[in-house]
C-alpha cells in the first residue's frame, strides 16, 4: 500500500512525463479496456495503437468524469441528457467535451 503523498508525486511526475498525452489517457477506455494512463489497444489488446490518441469512447468517458456540462448543467460523473432523458448510447454533449479539452 502507497501513501497519499506517494500517489501524488507518482501523478505529478507522470503528468510532467507525458505531457504530449492526451488528457482522457487519465481514465479507463471503455472501448478497449485500457487501464489509465495507458494507451488504447486493439480489442483484441495485441497492439498498441500509435496512430489515434485515443477512442473517441474515452474522450467522452473523460469529459463526463472531469467537467459540468454547460448545456444540461449535469455534474461531473452524471450522465448528460436531454428533456430528461440520457443521450443515447452515454454521449455526452459536445460543449461538454469541448469544456474538457479547454480545462486541460
């Protein structure tokens, strides 16, 4: 077990490290099962894609985890939703991810 000033450090060096990173690499892809700070695989997990980023699926894993939605005011970690109803297929507003990549 790590202290939290441990964990800290270990973040703040990774950060300085892997600046040229995308900032959604700070969370869990949900379409290939990458851990975070790791890079998307193929599905199969037999390669390490260097070509994209990213998914687009951990983009919006991201910007839900990191921001308010400034069109439905939702916090962070709610799902975004229209007149009540979520997004279909968990996507979040586009202003969301916009916000999330300003943040960053």
């Amino acid at each position: 077990m790590t202290s939290p000033a441990g964990d800290a450090i270990r973040r703040t060096l990774r950060r300085e490290l892997h600046t040229h990173h995308h900032p959604a690499r700070t969370v869990e892809c949900p379409h290939c099962g990458a851990r975070e700070h790791q890079p998307c695989t193929t599905i199969s997990k037999r390669r390490r894609l260097t070509d994209a980023p990213v998914h687009p699926a951990r983009i919006t894993a991201w910007a839900r985890t990191t921001t308010v939605c400034p069109t439905c005011q939702v916090e962070p970690g709610t799902h975004c939703h229209q007149d009540g109803w979520p997004l279909a297929g968990g996507t979040v507003h586009p202003e969301r991810t916009a916000l999330a990549g300003e943040a960053a």
